[in-house]
C-alpha cells in the first residue's frame, strides 16, 4: 500500500518518490556496509551514489533504502542523472521510466527507481519541491534590519509557492527566551513576542494574517509557517483558507 501525503502542493506528483509513504516491506532494500543511509537525519529522503558509480539509492531509514542499480556499460555520472551511458554520458531510461517524460524540467536531475514505480527529483538551487516547481525566495540584505548591541536580526524566508516571503525574528540579546517578531523590520515596528508557555499550540500572528505559529517542544520553541500562494490563516478554524472564498 501506498499512502500520498497531503502536503504536496495540492497536486499528485506521478508516483514523485519524496511525495509518497513507501510500505519496507515492499519496497525498501537493507544496504550492508557502514558508508551510505547511516543517519536519518542527514541522508532522510536524498539520493547517495554508491562509491563505485555502480547505482544509488533512496535512503529511507538506517542502512535502509531503495536502490537502483545501473545496468551493465553504464553508471551514475554526476551532472547527468540516473544511470548514463559511460561513452555518451546520456541517461538510460529504464522501461517504463519515469524520468522519461523530464518531470525535474531543466531545474534538477532525475533519478529513476523501477522497483518503486517513480522518480526523484535533485534540484538545483534555489529550487526545490518534488518537481522543482518551486523556488527559495532568500531575504534581502538587511531586510530586517542591522545587529545592534540590543538586537540580532534574522531573516526567516519561505518558498514561491508560499503567501509569506519572509519574517523576521528578532532576538533581543540577554532578553527573555521568549521568540520576538516582526514582519518587516526589528528596529522600526513593534514587535510581537510569543510566550508559547501562556498561548494555545498553534495561532495567528499579530501582524499578517497569511502565517501562522507553531509552538513546540523543542529547543526552539516555536516554529513559524505561511500559508500557501493565496491562502490566509483563520484562526477560528485554525488553518489556511482560500484567500477569497466564492460567495
């Protein structure tokens, strides 16, 4: 069994290897050795090539993943994808390949997986998203304005398919532990401190109303998210709603 996930930008990718749950049992391949999908938290959901260029895989878990393993004249070659021809260096499309139809576009490399029926994408920066659809919107220079003694400034930025393009935290130096911020700038608005210990989980912020808090139980406290392109947060139904709803 398959599960889609639901926040995959509204639209089912075909058969995008990062947008669905894969089933171990069917799909996952337990891979000796101690060099490649040893950590989780580092190789979670990325394509690594074997030190041989004799294939790659999808790491799932510890020492676990799927794997594809190129056929015989060729190998993984870097700037190219999937498994290349070595004279040419042009991708071999398996029977019934995904990558075929070029869902990365010319913004990622596409890496075949047959046993699971789909593909993943490896975008270039900035973009990102199962089929590099979307791209990172990084801040602007001083967006939020310049460290002072009082204040460090940091710029939170979100991708084009989000309605934010970016807040500012703004951390008062030796102040409360409490999570200060802005919209956009930390000098000149006033700011918005979030004391996740006297609030519910989740809500709006103050100042626009296409984002939304979240607090939680880590060393951060609170993570902050956009709503989708289009989108705005409404806080009686705690989640985003289209931006202008039919009558």
């Amino acid at each position: 069994m398959i599960k889609y996930l639901s926040d995959t930008n509204s639209g089912k990718y075909d058969r995008a290897v990062s947008g669905y749950e894969f089933d171990p049992v069917l799909y996952e391949t337990e891979i000796p050795g101690d060099e490649i999908c040893i950590s989780p938290i580092l190789s979670h959901k990325n394509v690594l090539l074997f030190q041989n260029n004799s294939g790659y895989v999808y790491c799932t878990n510890y020492y676990k993943g799927i794997v594809q393993i190129c056929p015989p004249g060729s190998e993984v070659i870097a700037g190219v994808g999937g498994c290349a021809n070595r004279t040419t260096n042009t991708t071999i499309f398996p029977v019934g390949s995904r990558c075929a139809s070029n869902p990365c576009g010319d913004k990622g490399l596409c890496f075949d997986f047959p046993s699971a029926d789909g593909y993943h994408c490896e975008c270039y920066h900035p973009y990102t998203g199962l089929n590099c659809q979307t791209e990172y919107r990084e801040c602007p220079l001083f967006q939020c304005g310049n460290r002072t003694s009082e204040m460090l400034p940091m710029c939170i930025d979100f991708t084009s398919d989000k309605a934010l393009p970016y807040i500012c935290h703004c951390f008062v130096i030796n102040g409360s532990a409490d999570m200060t911020l802005a919209l956009d700038n930390c000098h000149n608005e006033k700011l918005f401190s979030l004391k996740c210990d006297e609030v519910e989980r989740v809500g709006a912020l103050p100042f626009t109303n296409k984002g939304f808090y979240v607090c939680t139980s880590g060393i951060l406290r609170a993570t902050f998210k956009s709503c989708d392109l289009h989108h705005v947060w409404n806080d009686t139904q705690k989640e985003c709603v289209p931006e202008h709803t039919p009558p």
